[in-house]
C-alpha cells in the first residue's frame, strides 16, 4: 500500500530480525534507511545486526557513526560503538565513545561499567574500580558490575572480597557458569579444594 513508507520497511526489518530472517531483514532495513536517510532506528537495527549476527565490525561502526552524524546525542549509537571499537582492539577510541555516552546518560550503568572494563585491559585496578562503583551506585546489585567488581579485587589480591562479591552474584543469578568458574578457580588458588570443586560440578 505505502511502498516508499521508510518506517514501514524498518518495522518489517526489526520483525524480520526478531524471527531470525537475518538476509530479508538486512535488505528491508537498508531500504528504510535508503527511504529516510534522516531515520535513525533502521541504521541502529542495521548496524547491531552487523555487530552481532553478520560478524562485521567495521561496517557496524559505519553505520553507529552515521547515527552520530544525524544526532550526536544519540547516548544508544555512542555506547555500541566503544563495545565495536574495544573488539576490534581501539581502546582509545572506546573510552572516548563510553565517556560520551556516560555523559549523555548519567543515569545509565553501562557505560561506566564498560569503562571499567576498559581500566581492567588496561591493568589499572584504581581506575576500574572507580567505574565499576560508579556502575554499582546506579543500579545497586547489578550482577554484572558486582562480578566486575570482584575480578578487579581478585586483581588486588582481595580474595575475601571477590569471593564475597561472586557469591553476591550466585545468590541472584545461580546459573552464571562464568561466575561459577572464576568462584571455583580463586578457590581452588587458595587451596580450598573441596569448596573448588562444588563450584565446578554446579557449572
């Protein structure tokens, strides 16, 4: 009925995402973004597409990076962009678009919580766990900031500490094999064997 709706063809794409039509979703989202080359939401479907299903980082990033030409307080564009650019090893470049995002939503764990993520690359423990209780201010008992938390104290050599925060984590979330794996590792490194071994036979 409406052929040249560009909306319409970006609906079609995130439905077409949703159940699992990745090629026709791709060909539908680029047609809205051919439509409007003002609209927004198909370029951001587009490019999580790119940076997650297809595999292809550099063409996600182009893509977030239009999305920043057309609103640069895009807070969404700003933060997938640094997780592109910290897989593809710009760590410089991440900070810069983690820190824009924080700026333009201070309310928001995440990009402090991938800020500290970053400081953890960088073996600055000061750093991370600055981020990571920024993140833990935010949104108290979030088990990912809490895990972070935790790694960074392992780091420190606080292994009362972490052992604290992933069992904080397991309490919530009792099925996360990867907080369950670094619980029974720090565990078995401090030779409690038994309590190792518990840890690895739940994961």
């Amino acid at each position: 009925a409406e052929p040249g709706n560009a909306h319409v063809h970006a609906s079609l794409g995130r439905l077409q995402a949703m159940r699992g039509q990745f090629t026709e979703a791709e060909a539908s989202l680029k047609k809205a973004a051919e439509l409007d080359p003002k609209l927004v939401r198909p370029r951001m479907d587009l490019a999580d597409l790119y940076a997650t299903t297809f595999r292809k980082p550099r063409d996600a990033l182009a893509l977030y990076r239009s999305v920043l030409a057309i609103d640069a307080s895009h807070a969404g564009a700003h933060y997938a962009s640094g997780i592109v650019l910290s897989g593809l090893g710009e760590l410089d470049q991440a900070g810069r678009a983690f820190e824009a995002a924080q700026r333009i939503e201070p309310r928001n764990p995440l990009p402090p919580l991938a800020l500290a993520r970053l400081a953890i690359a960088r073996k600055d423990d000061r750093g991370a766990m600055n981020w990571v209780e920024r993140a833990l201010a935010i949104q108290p008992g979030m088990a990912e900031a809490l895990e972070t938390r935790a790694d960074i104290r392992q780091m420190r050599g606080e292994n009362d500490q972490a052992l604290s925060d992933y069992a904080a984590v397991l309490r919530v979330n009792p099925d996360r094999v990867g907080t369950l794996l670094k619980q029974g590792s720090l565990l078995q490194k401090l030779g409690r064997n038994e309590a190792a071994a518990e840890a690895y036979q739940a994961a």
